[in-house]
C-alpha cells in the first residue's frame, strides 16, 4: 500500500527524519521507523515513501521542487539560503536598478504545494557518505542564532545542485580584495561600497590624486556578468551619481580588465563588436589581452599579453568575475568516487553521478561526460555501418549525426555553431581527398577528438539548470510507473537500455543588457538582435521568467520607479 502522510497509526512529528550529531538525542525519526507508542508493536511497517533529499535552492534545485509532482516521495531539501534567486537581475541590484528583496522569493513559498511532502532545512552540506546514503549538515553559518547545529539525513535519491563558487584561478589577493558578484549579499555589498567610494571621494580632505584613485573602479572579467556590471555602473554613475556629486563626476573612471582578446567570447562577433564600441563611446576603458597577476589592497597588477610588460593599476573599488569553480564540498565527493580530476561532478546524460546509485547533479556543479558521449556515438556509427566495409556514404552519415544530434545535445550545439557542411569537409580533409563520397569510420575517429576538443560542455546557465531541474523532476514523476513497467515507456521497449529519454537542452538564446536602455539578444538560429527595442524585449521575458508573481510584480515597479526617480544612492 502507499503510506498517507497523516496517517494516525504512523508516528511523526511534522518535521521528519533526522539524528542529531550534537547535542544529543533522536529528535525525530522516519517512516521507515516503527512507532515508539501504543501501535507500534500491531502494524509493522511495510513500505515507506522514498526519500529523496535536495542539496541547493538555486536554479537547479528549485527548478526540480517546482516540477515535482509526485506525492510518493518524501524530500528534504538543504541549502545555507532559505530562497531562491533570480540571478540574471543580480548586477541590477549592484546599482539599486531594482532592489535585492524583489529578486528572491522564500523557498518554503516555492514548496509549499498541496500534496507534496517537501521540508526545508536551512543547513549545508559538509560532507556526502555515497556508500552509507547519508548526507551530513551544518545549521547556516549565516543564521546569527548561534548554536551551531549538526545533524545527518538518510536518503534513496540524492539530488546534488550546489552550483559553483567563483573562480579566483588562485590569483594573489583576490579572496581578501576583490568583490565577487555571485549571491545577493554580493550584489548589497558591491551597491555601499559603489557609494562610499563617492562619499569618501568627496570628503574635504581628500586629495585630488586619493579621489582619481577612490573612484577608479575596475572589473575584472569581460563574461556576460561583468560586462552587465560595467554598463549598469556606467549608467548609475552618469544618470545618477553624477548629479548628486558633482565634484567627483570627472575623476570617475571605469576599466574593464579582460585576459582575451574580446570581451562576450560566447556571443556572436557583432554583439562583441557592437559591446566594444559602445564602451569606447561611453567612455570605459577596455583592456583586452590583460591577466591580472596580483591584487593588493589598493593596486591591481597585470601582464599585457601581447608585450608581455607588467603594469600596475591603483583602483578604489575591483569586481571579479571571470567564472566559475568547484565547490570545496563537492570537490571532496569527487575525490571520493574517483573523479578528483575533474573541475565538475561528471553525469551521464540522464544526470546520474556516474560510479554512484541513485545520485544525480545538475547546475553549475555537474557536467554531462563527454567521453562516454563520444564511445557511445562511436558504437552509432559502427552500428549503421551495416556490411561492416568501415565506411558509410556522405549521405548515410549526415544522417547518423541527425540522429546523434537528437540524442546529444553538446554535439548538435557544436554543429550548428559550425555548420555541418564545415563538419564534413572536416572528415574529407582527413581522407586526403575532398572530392571523395565516402567517409572512412577509423579516420572518422580522428577527426573526432579534433571535435572532442573543439565542442564545448553545455554552458553553466541557469537556463541549462533551470531545464535539467524540470527533465529530472519529470523522469521521478514517471518512476514508479517505470518501476511497474520495467522494460521501459512503449517507445523504447525493445532498444531502450534506459527507462527514460536522455536530457536535451533546448537553447533559447542569451542577452547581453549593454547599459543605456540598449541591450543584444543572440537567439536560436543565430539570429542577433541589439538595441533598444531588444531592451524592451529583455524586460518583457525577464519579467516573464521570475519565479513568482509577487516578484513579477515587485521588479516592475522597481523598473517604474528608476524610471521615474532615479536610483536611490542612499548608503544603507
Ligand atoms: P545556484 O543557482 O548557484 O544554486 C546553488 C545552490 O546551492 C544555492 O541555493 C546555494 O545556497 C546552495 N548551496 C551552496 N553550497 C551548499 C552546500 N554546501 N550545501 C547545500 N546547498 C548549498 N544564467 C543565465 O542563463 N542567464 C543570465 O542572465 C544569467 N545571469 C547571471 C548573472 C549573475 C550575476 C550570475 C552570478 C549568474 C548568472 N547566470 C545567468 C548563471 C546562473 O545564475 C547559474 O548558471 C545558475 O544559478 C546555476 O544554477 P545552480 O542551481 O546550478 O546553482
């Protein structure tokens, strides 16, 4: 039978499974535990519900929470942050374009479903035990109650979404110097820092050198993320700040730091164009081919890649954003299931952790395993080499790779970045002769690695996690029905060496906001699209995606208030 949740023969107490480490005592138990009370001798307990727990509250994990419609799970969800947020207005509230509690929204708000036995725990995880199926957590090291609490929880089915930390690349004073923008407190933090800079470059006894140096604000890291905050920083400063303090507006210089010669690598060549520009124009400075080497309390050094000369830059304010590293948590689990050298938890493309049962990771901290992907498209091509002659004609190889394509996301996003026809002289080439029809399968393995190299995993967005949330929250709807029909959904009964359909990222395309109401939008089938009118197409489909109405409602009139008032500059 499926045990009901309220059921008055099953002891509980409204708060779940969980032993304490510290402090002592069970508090509480699970279902799988008979009842300590007057019934628990007469009703054995037969089934319980399986546990599933959720480490992290960000795109991936809430994504799965919100797509989770099953109520024979009983999940627990750990994360140090009690909501969830939306990370993409993040350099918004850097300048108060729109204010941090209009971006999160409660976690308990999200999972609060009729039906589902969802809790929350505001804890991280310290440590995962893959072989005894326990995770072992630490009440928030942010809560200010003091008492640090430590507890374990058991699980079936571990989801890891703990996301990524921000990279460093372990450059000299970065950690103690920088401003990182990955959290909210980040984005707070980074908003009173931009204001008492302009505070205390006004102060009568500053010089003028001291002012040059306290309004020199310096962003490391030409990604999508840094170069929203240097066009968002650009707008404070010329909309707002200026007006207020008119003493400091012509020493205030922006520098945006990027190691490579471009800054938005990732996006088409205009949008990179037209974002270069646009920069000279407004008047920031835009050091490409720039590696910073050392960070101190009041100077930034670099070495130029080109001459190869070391400069030295003094700054008042330095935001670091040049991507994303492993989590130390997650960097242990690694080590302890043999994959120490990877930079992220490696899945196959149903999200399991490969060499763990019943463990999936999505977001930031995982990535699909392209080598197996790679084997495995070897064996597709074998396999439709039907008389084994080792070649397959043009033809019948375009369409192997069409059904590759359908299976593997990574490689369809790599052709379509290089055109298959590219892909195929690729493979001519290799045979020596262009002209040639056929396609040799051993040289075909050559030209492979060649794209193994060149095919990049799928981008740490939270349009990837958002969708690999809703894929594996799907794939536990259906799992007991696959449980019950173990050969697998009619579809695949027969080939299928898995109960469900591999996870495809549907790319919906990325925007870059340039600052000054003008933003670019690279959307499927490499269209571009930059301007004002893509501005207006960015608020339309931000305001669409927050996860609530209450912050629909929230950002917008933050946007209607900038508009009208100006950003407020108050130092709070
Ligand atoms: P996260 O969203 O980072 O969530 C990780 C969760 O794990 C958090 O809840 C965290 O508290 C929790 N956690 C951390 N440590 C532990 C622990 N020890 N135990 C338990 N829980 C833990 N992507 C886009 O697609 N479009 C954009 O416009 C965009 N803009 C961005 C702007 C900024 C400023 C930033 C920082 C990122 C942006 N991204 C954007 C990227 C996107 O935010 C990430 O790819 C996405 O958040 C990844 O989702 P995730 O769930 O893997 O990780």
């Amino acid at each position: 039978h499926r045990e009901e949740r309220d059921s008055p023969l099953r002891g509980r107490d409204g708060e779940g499974e969980f032993e304490m480490l510290s402090g002592g005592g069970l508090l509480a138990f699970s279902d799988a535990r008979p009842f300590h009370g007057a019934y628990a001798d007469a009703i054995p307990v037969v089934h319980k519900k399986k546990r599933v727990v959720v480490l992290g509250t960000g795109w991936a994990g809430t994504s799965f929470l919100k797509n989770l419609k099953d109520p024979s799970y009983e999940v627990q969800v750990v994360s140090p942050r009690n909501y969830f947020a939306f990370t993409p207005l993040l350099p918004s509230v850097t300048c108060g374009t729109v204010e941090a509690r209009s971006i999160v929204e409660p976690v308990r708000n999200i999972v609060k479903k009729k039906g589902l036995d969802v809790r929350f725990r505001e804890a991280e995880c310290l440590q995962i035990d893959a072989v005894n199926k326990k995770v072992y957590c630490r009440s928030s090291p942010d809560n200010n109650l003091g008492g640090e609490q430590n507890f374990t929880v058991d699980y079936d089915y571990l989801v890891i979404a703990m996301g990524a930390r921000s990279n460093t690349f372990n450059t000299p004073g970065v950690e103690e110097n920088c401003h990182f923008l990955k959290e909210v407190e980040d984005a707070q933090k980074i908003r009173r820092t931009v204001i008492d800079c302009f505070e205390k470059a006004t102060l009568p006894s500053i010089s003028e050198e001291e002012r040059k140096k306290i309004l020199h604000f310096v962003i490391v890291g030409g990604g999508p993320t840094g170069v929203e905050f240097a066009a968002e920083l650009h707008d404070f400063v010329t909309e707002d700040l200026a007006k207020l303090y008119p003493t400091a507006k012509d020493d205030v210089k922006i520098t945006l730091l990027e190691a490579a010669d471009h800054i938005l690598n990732m996006f088409d060549k205009r949008i990179t164009a037209f974002a270069e520009e646009k920069f000279q124009r407004d008047g920031i400075d835009l050091k490409t081919g720039s590696m910073v080497v050392k960070v101190t309390d009041s100077e930034i050094s670099t070495k130029e890649r080109a001459t190869g000369e070391n400069r030295s830059i003094p700054y008042g304010m330095v935001v670091w954003s040049t991507g994303i590293g492993t989590r130390p948590v997650v960097m242990d689990f690694m080590k302890q299931i043999g994959q120490g050298n990877r930079r992220a938890l490696a899945t196959d493309e149903w999200l399991r952790v490969e060499g763990c049962d019943n463990i999936y990771a999505l977001g930031d901290c995982a990535t699909i395993n392209q080598r197996r992907v790679m084997e495995d498209i070897m064996a597709i091509f074998s396999k439709a080499d039907k008389n084994q002659s080792g070649t397959l004609t043009v033809a019948d190889f375009k369409d192997v790779i069409k059904d590759i394509c359908e299976r593997y996301p990574q490689v369809e996003i790599y052709l379509k970045r290089n055109q298959l026809k590219n892909f195929v002289n690729l493979l001519k080439n290799y045979q020596g002769n262009a002209q040639k029809e056929i396609i040799d399968i051993e040289l075909f393995k050559e030209a492979l690695s060649e794209v193994d190299a060149q095919m990049k995993n799928l981008p740490a967005t939270a349009q990837v996690a958002a969708q690999q949330g809703a894929y594996l929250a799907n794939c536990f709807n259906r799992m007991e029905r696959c449980e019950t029909y173990p050969e697998g959904p009619l579809r695949f009964r027969g080939s299928g060496r898995h109960r469900f359909h591999p996870f495809r990222y549907k790319h919906l395309g990325q925007f870059a906001p340039l600052g000054g109401e003008q933003t670019a939008a690279q959307l499927p089938g490499d269209w571009v699209s930059i301007g004002h009118s893509t501005q207006w197409l960015w608020y339309s489909v931000y305001a669409s995606k927050l996860v609530s109405w209450r912050t629909r409602m929230l950002v917008i009139s933050d946007w209607g208030r900038r508009f009208i008032f100006g950003r407020d500059s108050s130092r709070i």
